[in-house]
C-alpha cells in the first residue's frame, strides 16, 4: 500500500490486540481469529482469516458499565476495521476482579 492509497488495512488479529490494548488499556486480552471456522459463512472472505475474531477483555474503563456498554466500546475502538473485512465479534468483557 502506498501513501496515497486510503483502503482500509485488512484485520489481524495482531492488529486488533494493538487497538484494543491502545484504547481500552486492558490489564488482560485475547484476540482470536476465529475465521477458519466460519468458511463458507456469511461474510467469510476464502481465506481462513481476517472476518471473525473473539475478544477476550478485562479493563478498568468498563467498571460500573452494563455488558452493553462494555461491548459498544470494543466495537467503537474496533469500528474502522469493519471496512476492511471484520464481519463478526465474539466478545467476551469483564470488570477487573479486586
């Protein structure tokens, strides 16, 4: 991809965990892609990768906020990456214990 190109950057799941850590600051995360398991599902692209991930999450910016909450802000620091192919979210959110 070159300077001027604007297209979206595919998602991977390294690339997921680095958003997330960025955004969320979370004390425990696990991006997995789960895309392998999805061929020949709705939004799958073929290759096995890059369409469906399962987050696995525990911040401190999610205490006091209902499972909603909590997902709304993973799907908000995820959001660009929809145009690059991200089709599902598993999400798993927690509130740090102690």
């Amino acid at each position: 991809m070159n300077a001027t190109d604007t297209r979206p950057t595919a998602p991977t799941a390294q690339l997921l965990d680095q958003r997330l850590r960025d955004v969320l600051q979370p004390s425990a995360l696990e991006v997995i892609d789960e895309s392998c398991q999805h061929h020949g599902h709705a939004g799958a692209n073929g290759s096995g990768f890059g369409t469906h991930f399962r987050v696995r999450i525990t911040s401190h910016l999610f205490t006091g906020k209902p499972v909603v909450m909590r997902h709304r802000l993973v799907y908000d620091a995820l959001h660009d990456f929809m145009a690059g192919g991200l089709h599902a979210l598993a999400i798993e959110a927690q509130v740090p214990t102690v």
